[in-house]
C-alpha cells in the first residue's frame, strides 16, 4: 500500500471540500519481534519502488556521462547539467530531505528496514534541539514548508530550503520493546502530546504459530505482468510544473453521501466518552480514510480515463480503517497494560472477564477485584486505568436513585455487539451490496487488475498483516486486537449533558490519582 501510494505521490489529491484536500502520503510502522518475518515482506513490498529508482540512477548516469564528454568537447556549447531525480531515501537529515525535495517536487518514500534508526536521527546534529520532530509532523499534511539556515551556500547566499508542496511517506519496522522511540516518551499524555505518532498506521500481526511459510508458492508470469503493467499507468501520473498535484479528484454524490454518514459517525465517536489520547487516533484516521480512498480509486483506475471517487473505493477505505483503527488500539492497549501494578492487574483482569456491562466502584469492592479493600486505593487504581484507556469511566442516571458513576471495560472482542458502530448503516459500509449483489455473493470485477496486484502481493507488508484478498477484497477482522468502538448516543435529546457529564466523570478520575 505505502509502495503504491508512493508511485501516486504529489500527482492527484482528493478535495473533500473548497478548503480540504488530501494526498496519498502514507505513515506506517510494522511492528514485529525478531525474526517474526518483517524484513523479507518489507523488501518484497517495496521491490517496485528499488526498481524505479534503479532506473532513474541509470537514466541520471547516462546524461552526466554525455554531459562530461560534451563539456570537454572544444567549441560545443556548455549543456545544462543534468538533474539525480529520486523516488526512495534511506538515512538522511532534515536539511538533504528538504534538498531532495526541492529537485523531486512528486515526493520521495522514506524507507527503513528498522524505522528506530531513522527516528534515532531526529536532532542527531543539533544537540537534542532541533526541529526534525516537527518537520515531519508538518510534512504530513503536505503544507507549504520553509526551512531557513544561517550558513551560506557555495556562491555565498544564506541556505533557504522552500517547499510549496512537499510529499512524503514513510514506513518501517520496529521491535515492540522500541516503540517507546516511535512515541518519543514512556508516559501516555506525554507520547501523543504533539500527534506524532497519531499519524502512523500501527500494524501489530499475530504471530504465525506452527504455519511455516510455503516456500514453493510461485507466481504466476501472467499476472507479475499485469501487475507491472499498472506500475506503468501509475508512473506516468505527473505534477504541474510548479511541483503541484495536476489531478484533483472529487467523491461521487453515492461516495459524498457515505462521507457524511462516516464523519457524523466519527464526530460521535470522538465527542463521546473516551480518553483523550484516542481522540488524536481517530481524528488522523479521518484524514487516511480519505487518503486510501485516493490510491484505492488511483489503482482501480490505472490505464483509464480517471473520475470522481466512487462509494465502492471510499466504502473499501473505511474498512482498512477499522483494520488499522484495531491495530491501534491493540498496539497502544498493550504497551500502557505494562508497568500496572499487581492490583491494578488483578483490577483489569476481573473487569476483563465481566465483559462490557459497566460496574460500580461499589460493586468492584464488594468482589475484592485484585485483593483490593480499601476505597482510596480502588479510586487510585481506576483512575489509572482511565488514563491508560483500558476503562471507560461515565455517569448513569437512574430514575429510582440517584446517579452513579460506572465504569466499563474497553478492551472487548472485535465481534462482541456492544463493540459495534451504529454510526453508518451496515448498508453503508457495504462497499458492494445491492439487491442485485447480495451480501453472500460478493463480486467487484476490478476495472484494473487489481485481484492481479493483490494475488502478487502475497508477501507484501500489507499481505502479511492479515488482509485476506490483497487490495480487492475485504479486510480480515484483526483475531485478538479488540475492536474498539463506543456505543452512539441514540437521539439528540440530552445528548450534551450526556457527554459533558462523562467527561467531567474522566477528568475528575483522573484528578484522584
């Protein structure tokens, strides 16, 4: 997908509104142990992106080996020398990613097999003072991005770096014991404080069991040449001369209408009860479901004459979102699980085994959840699993009584009907059911071979997280990453009060700690 997205690059956007355009621009970090089989998948996934760049150094070679020669020719004119265009870029600072930049206006990948070493680069040469951080925070949104240096260049004007459209994606693994690097900081409020790792689709795959992996699977000469073919149509997207997007794409009335369905749904979703960090979550997420509506349509497309977004592509976009919204919540619920103490496991655990049925302090101390009596304690205790997002704390009104705070376990099974969104209709989400498609007899013939693509992709990096059908078919629900969703709020009547009371619920647990 990150591979993909690169070939698009800064060529088209979607405009979501007059004032709301998004790229193709991908963050992703693959997270694995040793050995779990990250690095055979991230090169075989990136292979089309090392071949593009083999052959644009070829190309570049050429032209400075003519330019060498004309230029020691007596009496020919002094050709202009030729321009190193590049698509791939390893280790580099952020004074060479804004040179790159400016000389390869589509956009660059940057690609590293162990994406602790690109981030172990931030500020490398600054003493720990420097902005990489939020150069790329910036890089994100494809902004306009200006970098302005006190040393002069060779003919002696200051180093100003402009960027009216720069493009960037960025992919790479990293060790569960790492990820701390990814966040900048061990401590939850401190990890997602400027959004940095908000931006990154987290994949956290099972792992593999007893399946080894079949080593005489090949593929088939036919289609690896369908599938270079849509390389091809995708390389041949270009810029403006000014280094600006030349194709801008618009949804369909059917795909504008599923949009608004799925924003009100997100809206909802982070306005309700919920911590705060998973807010930033879910409204990066709004931005990618757009993206991958964009490279979806753009690869569906290849070779045709290109229009709107259809509902189909945006329908298949939100699914990888809830594939990668799982994988968040999956990844950031086990990493703040660690350092709990033995209480609060104990807490957790018994919540973990009640389900989703919202409880009372009072009920929790009456079962002595993790041997814990005192009532301080069991505040202390509850406000920190709040924090960590592992429990939802709200209030309930209770026409016989008065009302009471309850608290609910998060973390709960992708299939569970309390974890299912009520935002858009099943319908909706659908992305290919009609009357004359029913549910059960799901076919999309792809105007592009993109079941092609997606059988080449076998042992890509987004193959190898679990989504069956490559790039044409239905994402796999992740097998143990909970599915996190929150109930909506049924009606607008109280709907306000509702809301700001959980909130106060939240914030005054965590003030108890």
């Amino acid at each position: 997908m990150v591979a993909i997205a690169t070939a698009i690059g800064n060529t088209s956007r979607v405009a979501i509104s007059p004032t709301w355009q998004e790229s193709a621009s991908l963050y992703m970090a693959l997270i694995g142990s040793p050995g779990s089989g990250k690095s055979p998948a991230f090169r075989w996934g990136l292979r089309p992106i090392h071949d593009r760049q083999a052959v644009w150094e070829q190309a570049f070679l050429a032209a400075r080996a003519q330019y060498t020669q004309d230029a020691r020719s007596e009496g020919a004119d002094l050709p202009s020398k030729p321009v190193r265009h590049d698509v791939w870029v390893g280790d580099s600072t952020m004074e060479a990613v804004a040179a790159l930049l400016q000389r390869n206006p589509r956009g660059l990948l940057i690609a590293n097999d162990e994406l602790g070493g690109f981030l172990k680069n931030f500020n490398a040469y600054r003493n720990g003072r420097g902005a990489d951080r939020e150069f790329y925070d910036a890089l994100w949104t494809n902004g306009a991005h200006k970098i302005d240096r006190k040393q002069a260049d060779a003919e002696g004007f200051p180093v100003s770096y402009w960027l009216p459209c720069p493009w960037i994606s960025v992919i790479g693994g990293i060790q569960p014991a790492a990820l701390a690097q990814l966040a900048g900081s061990t401590h939850h409020e401190a990890v997602h404080a400027d959004g940095t790792v908000d931006r990154f689709l987290l994949i956290w795959p099972d792992g593999g069991g007893d399946r080894l992996p079949d080593a005489s699977i090949v593929i088939d000469p036919a289609i690896e040449a369908q599938v270079a073919a849509c390389w091809e149509h995708l390389w041949e997207f270009e810029t403006t001369a000014d280094g600006r997007p030349a194709t801008i794409l618009q949804f369909d009335a059917e795909a504008q209408a599923l949009w608004t369905e799925l924003e009100q749904a997100s809206f909802r979703a982070r306005h309700g009860p919920i911590p705060d960090w998973w807010g930033g979550v879910l409204a990066k997420l709004r931005s990618y479901r757009a993206r991958l509506a964009l490279i979806l349509h753009v690869l569906t497309q290849a070779g045709r004459p290109i229009g709107p977004i259809s509902r189909n592509d945006l329908a298949r976009a939100n699914q990888l979102v809830q594939y990668f919204e799982a994988h968040a919540w999956k990844t950031w619920q086990m990493l703040y699980a660690e350092g709990l103490s033995k209480h609060a496991s104990g807490v957790l655990d018994w919540m973990r085994r009640r389900g989703t049925t919202g409880v009372t302090l009072r009920e929790i101390r009456r079962a002595e959840a993790g041997g814990v009596r005192d009532r301080g304690q069991l505040e202390r205790i509850l406000a920190e699993l709040v924090r960590r997002g592992w429990v939802r704390a709200e209030i309930r009104a209770n026409p016989r009584t008065r009302s009471s705070q309850v608290f609910t376990f998060l973390g709960t099974p992708p299939d569970s009907p309390q974890n299912r969104s009520n935002g858009a209709s099943d319908k909706a989400l659908d992305p290919v059911q009609s009357p004359d498609n029913p549910p059960d007899n799901r076919q999309v013939p792809p105007p592009c071979p993109v079941s092609a693509v997606a059988d080449a992709t076998a042992g890509s990096p987004v193959a190898a997280t679990g989504l069956s059908g490559g790039l044409s078919g239905h994402p796999k629900s992740v097998d143990t990453a909970p599915r996190h969703r929150f109930e909506s709020i049924p009606g607008l009547s109280g709907e306000a009060k509702r809301i700001a009371e959980a909130k106060a619920a939240y914030r005054q647990a965590k003030g108890r700690e």
